[in-house]
C-alpha cells in the first residue's frame, strides 16, 4: 500500500516584513530588512539592541478591542496568519468535516511578554494592581486552542515546544497524522512573539550580532531574534482533489533527530545534521542529486553556519558549491518557535513561484562554509525539490523536504 501524499493547499505569513503572506514575499523577493532598534523590549543596557518586529498595528487592524485585550502578541500573530492560510485553502466558502481538522503548531515563548509585564507590575506596584488577562495566554499551546476554537476545527490538537526547531516537528508531525488517516487536513506551523527573557538570554549567551545579521559571511557576528508566524493548511492530495482546491506543492519527506552533543551549540562537524536530511530525503523517496535548492537555518553565528555548512558538504559533495542556498532570517530575523514554519512557507513559495530569495548584507562568503549563497538579489530559478533544515537548542534537529506538484493524482 502506498503512502498518501501530502499537499499544501493554504499558506499564510506574517513577518516583520509585512501582515500578510503577498506583503513579506513581496519583501522577501526585493531584499528588504526587516531588522531595526527594537521596541518591544527597552534595549538600554543590552549590547544588540535590534530585532526583526512584526507589524502589529496593521495585524491588530483585524481584532476587535476585547479580542486584542484577550490574546497574546504570539495569539494575534499566528490568527492572522491561520486566518490567510485557511482562507488560501477555500475552507470559509466551502464544506468540510472540521472534526477531521487538525491544529499542530510548533511554540516558543507564546504570551510570556505580557506574562513579565503582570511579574514588572506585581512586584513594583503590587499584585492587586496586576492584571490577570496579562496571564491567561501564558501557556505555550494557547496558540492552538485559540486558532481551532476561531475556525471550529475539532480534530488533535498538539504543541511541539523544541526551541527553534518545534514548527519544523509539528509539520512533520501534522504529515505523519495524514498519512496514518488520523485526519484529513492540518493547520501545521508555528507563532512566536518577542519577549524580554529571550533578548535578554541571546544577549547573555554573546550570540546577538548589534547589526543585522550576515549568514555564512565571512564577517557574521551573531543572530538578531524576530517573531513571526507561518502556517500551511496540508491535506491528503485525494481530499484536496476532490473539493477542486489549488495545490501550492507537496511536502514530500521530513526527519528529526537529537544530536545530543551540547545544550546551546551544534556538532561542529554537521554529521548529525547531515544524517538527517538524508533521512528526510529517503522519507520523500528522492535522491540528494534531484535537490535544487537549500533554505538553510542559516543563524549568522559562527557555530552554526560553519556545522550547517559541513553537513551541506557531507550530503551533496563538491555540488554544493552550485546548489543555491540561502537564509531569510537576513531580512526577518529568527523567529525563535516559528522559525521552521516561516522558513517552510517561503519554500514553498520559493517552488510554487520559481524564485528563491536573497541572503541580504553578504558581502564575502566565509571559506571555511564555502558553499553557493544567493547573495543580495533574488534568484529566478526553477525548484523542482528544496530542503529547509532546522537546528535547535539541546541538538533537535529537523529537515522537510518540498517539491513541486507533478499533477498526478
């Protein structure tokens, strides 16, 4: 019996580069930074004082006052996001079973910003002058519940929380609860939002660069955080068939894995990571020489691009040198939970539309990665298979592999 095949029939993206998915690929595709002096968090004290920030009045445009006073910065960020998606994939207009609707998305800090603004105000003012609505999304998975309970999906529901990995896991995990029949469709992602223990812990950890961040340049310096939200609406490909919906690509294989080599770096020599999108791409039955592209992880810290790089090295040979490769968190920063999903959604955007876009401030590609980064200006290319890794705190590990929709059925 062979594997139901999986398709993205919905997409949805909010960045710091725009509310909507037609605003941050736009963005995307003309190099724009999204990465300035922030305003969410007071950076007086800190040595970066810059991320990638999410547009919020032009999301908050769709909440009602009670609804923006009800949910969480990570809450209305991942709904506007959601809402694109589901509205993408035709699911307002037409009928489907919602109780064979999932929601897995992937979390990070979800409320906690408002979460330390109720801790600021009862410790310095009291706790009768705190208010309580500043703690009722504090839970990473309020996210999902708020979403499912938005569009009356009553199908599984799970939060994957594996740092800068979870949205990558959830998807694959949304995959496999297809393919196992368990549902028919999924809202697969992930939202997060900035808060001032994560600046402050980036800070702390000396991997923040104070000027946006410079992928696999020689002159990379750090990473600059961001939130965001991506979401795919997948469907078994006969589901999706037989309601007409239009099919952006196919989520072919996906793998994770733990590197188990240290708490906040990577195995210097990217084997695990290697291993893993091997894994991914024999999930997806596909060869490493039908590979045209790589949207890497990509963080602009030494560690990371170097062990990325040697995994790249590992897998596709001396071709990595003209495979192109690139990462967006140029433009919108790491976007910490959500981070996999939004990088996910730009590649399948990247196949659907056949251009890949820039890894933007690349001036010299560092030696020691020595691979083929699209720098500066998009690249106009057909993609007929891409692959979106993701590396996370305590070695999690993850890889999709995307393809173009071959029109079979």
């Amino acid at each position: 019996m062979s594997t139901p095949r999986v398709v993205v029939t919905g997409v949805g993206l909010t960045t710091a580069l725009g509310a909507t998915r037609a605003e941050s690929w736009a963005g995307l595709l003309a190099g724009k930074c999204g990465i300035a002096t922030t305003t969410v968090v007071n950076p007086d004290g800190y040595r970066s004082k810059v991320a990638a920030e999410a547009p919020m009045d032009a999301i908050d445009a769709g909440f009602s006052p009670p609804e923006w006073r009800r949910l969480s910065r990570a809450d209305r960020i991942g709904v506007c996001a959601a809402s694109e998606a589901v509205q993408d994939a035709g699911f307002l207009d037409g009928h489907v079973d919602r109780t064979r609707i999932a929601v897995f998305l992937g979390a990070g800090t979800a409320g906690l910003l408002r979460s330390e603004r109720f801790y600021n105000t009862s410790r310095t003012l009291g706790f009768g002058h705190a208010r309580p609505s500043d703690v009722r999304n504090h839970l990473p998975d309020t996210p999902n519940d708020v979403i499912a309970h938005r569009f009356g999906f009553e199908g599984p529901r799970r939060c994957v929380i594996a740092a800068c990995s979870s949205s990558t896991i959830a998807i694959g995990q949304a995959i496999d609860a297809i393919r196992l029949g368990r549902v028919d469709v999924a809202i697969a992602g992930g939202t997060d939002a900035l808060a001032r223990l994560t600046y402050s812990g980036f800070n702390q950890l000396k991997l923040m660069d104070v000027e946006p961040c410079r992928p696999f340049d020689r002159s990379r310096a750090g990473m600059n955080i961001g939130e965001g939200a991506g979401m795919l609406v997948l469907e078994r490909l006969d589901h999706a068939a037989r309601r007409g919906a239009t099919i952006h690509a196919e989520i072919a294989g996906y793998a994770l894995g733990c590197e188990a080599h240290h708490a906040t770096a990577p195995e210097p020599e990217g084997l695990p990571l290697s291993k893993i999108m091997q894994a991914a791409l024999a999930d997806a039955k596909t060869a490493e020489s039908e590979v045209d592209h790589v949207n890497a992880h990509g963080t602009a810290t030494p560690q990371n691009d170097l062990a990325e790089a040697r995994a790249l090295h590992r897998l596709f040979g001396s071709r990595v040198r003209e495979l192109p490769i690139t990462s967006v968190k140029s433009m919108i920063g790491h976007c910490l939970g959500a981070a996999g999903a939004v990088e996910a959604a730009v590649l399948v955007l990247t196949v659907a539309q056949a251009v890949i876009p820039p890894t933007i401030h690349h001036a010299e590609t560092d030696p020691a990665c020595d691979v083929y980064v699209v720098a500066n200006q998009a690249m106009e290319r057909g993609v007929r298979c891409g692959v979106s890794t993701s590396l996370a705190f305590g070695g999690n590990d993850s890889a999709l592999v995307v393809k173009a929709f071959d029109g079979r059925l």
